[in-house]
C-alpha cells in the first residue's frame, strides 16, 4: 500500500556472459520461444526492443516498489536528460536484485554512455572458501572503500523487512481469532441459557438429559462445522492465487490444527451452557415458561 514509487531506481548493466549463464529463477516472463523460456535473460538482448529497452526486476521490486506487471513501461532520464524508457519483461523470485532494474550491458553503454567501469561484481565461490576469500578482498581493497557481502546475508535482509509485515499480519490475525472463538463461545452459552424454559419443560414431559444434550450439541456442532467449512473455503480460495504465484506448499496441518481448535472452543462451551442450565432450578424456569 505505499504510495511512493521511485522515479530513478537503479540501474544495473548485465554483460552477455551473465545473461547466457542463465543464473537466478525466474517467477514469470514474457519469453515467447523455447530458447527465452528456457533461459529469460536472452530478452534482455531481444533484436526488436528498440527504442525500448527491455529491462528485469525482482517480483516484490515490480509490485510493492514500482507498482506495475510485466509488459509495463518505465521512463526515466538518460543522459544528456534523454528520456529512456524501459519495458518490463521478466520478474526475479526471490533475488538479491531487489531495488533495481537490470538490462543488457550493450544498451546500458548506449543509454548511459558517460558510466565507465564496473562498479558491482558478483562472485561465485564455493561455501568453504567465501569466508576467507571475502576477508582477502575486505584487506586488499580497504583503500577503495570496496563493500562485500554474503548474498545470503542480503537476502536475509531484505526477508527481515518482510518478516516483520507477515509478523504483524499474523498478530493482528491471531488477535481477530481469538476474539471470534471468544465471541463464539459467548453466542452459544447465551443461546444454550436462553432455552432454558424450553428444556425444563422438555424434562418435565419426560426428555433425559442426556437425550436434550444430544439434541444442543449436535446443533451447535453442525452450526460450528457449516461455519468452519464455508470460512475455510473462502479463505482457501482467498490464498491460492498467491501461494500459486510464490510456489510454496498451503500449511495444511497448521490451518487443520486452528480449525480443530475452533470446533473444541465452541463445544467446549456448549457443554458448560448445558451444565449451566441444568443446574437451573426446574420449577422456576416451568413457572417462567
């Protein structure tokens, strides 16, 4: 929901070696050929993108940050003041490219022709090594004010940032949870005690309470499971699109459990209105009745 957009977001120039190496996964494309689905980077190199440059971001950079989809069209100063306008036509999952745009090194020379020089490496080390290889470069490169990270320690970063929404929306949600099971409860142990006419006069002509019992539970449970059945679907239908588009397994077992837990809050509390009411006196709830 934030408002803002930025107008120059950065941009990155991608040599042809990183973009046939095919690294990173992609969360959808506007990749036409087997070649581009196979590989997404080659659209960057696409021959009929001009004057347009096709550009790539990271999925939560195209939606939270720029607030667009593919296919839409980005227009920012170049050199000289030149417009330049950008097309998206790949999104990142889950990268450490968050915040930026990347496009080919050919148009980045030829949109911004006065950047020379490199001014971000990516590095592939093998685990064992990146420790003391980083460490080196920190030592050796101190002078120029060179700045290494792990790419994990960046994307946990840039997951901290999301973790705290999510935390927040599952507080709030938790909170929304149980104040329905509180107010579930209080529905029934009012209705249960409400009918307390009706059941001392279903006593007096000879119901059991065991039968009466019976009867309260097996409406208030139907009334719960209807409930909970048509919340859930709704709520499933709600989810799927993005647990679709993020790729991630539904937490059956954890919505199971909340579930189960409504339903024993809710007969949990029908059994006590039940008490409750029979442990009225008879002939004053006859005499009311």
């Amino acid at each position: 929901l934030n408002l803002y957009a930025p107008q120059e977001p950065r941009i990155l120039g991608a040599p042809r070696s990183f973009l046939e190496a095919g690294r990173f996964s992609f969360q959808e494309s506007l990749a036409r050929t087997a070649e581009e689905k196979r590989n997404p980077w080659l659209l960057l190199e696409s021959p009929n993108s001009e004057p347009v440059v096709p550009a790539i971001a990271d999925a939560n950079t195209l939606q939270y940050i720029l607030h667009m989809s593919l296919g839409s069209e980005f227009t920012m100063p170049g050199s000289g003041g030149n417009p330049v306008r950008l097309r998206l036509v790949a999104a990142l999952r889950d990268s450490i490219f968050q915040g930026v745009l990347l496009i080919s090194e050919t148009h980045f020379l030829r949109v911004f022709p006065e950047y020379a020089g490199y001014r971000l490496f990516l590095l592939d080390v093998p685990q064992t090594r990146a420790a003391p290889a980083m460490e080196t470069l920190k030592q050796a490169m101190a002078d120029w004010g060179v700045r290494v990270e792990f790419s994990q320690e960046r994307l946990q970063a840039y997951h901290e940032v999301e973790n705290t929404y999510l935390s927040t929306f599952q507080s709030l949600g938790a909170l929304g949870l149980i104040l329905g099971t509180a107010g579930l409860a209080a529905v029934l142990l009012r209705n249960v005690l409400e009918r307390r006419k009706e059941l001392a006069l279903l006593r007096a002509v000879g119901y059991r309470r065991g039968i009466l019992s019976g009867i309260i539970l097996s409406e208030n449970i139907a009334l719960i499971g209807w409930g909970l059945v048509s919340g859930a679907i709704c709520a499933f239908l709600a989810v799927a699109p993005a647990v679709y588009a993020r790729g991630v397994s539904f937490p059956f077992f954890m919505a199971g459990w909340i579930l189960l837990l409504v339903l024993i809050v809710g007969v949990t509390s029908s059994i006590l209105a039940l008490i409750a009411a029979f442990r009225s006196p008879l002939l004053a709830a006859l005499r009311d009745e």
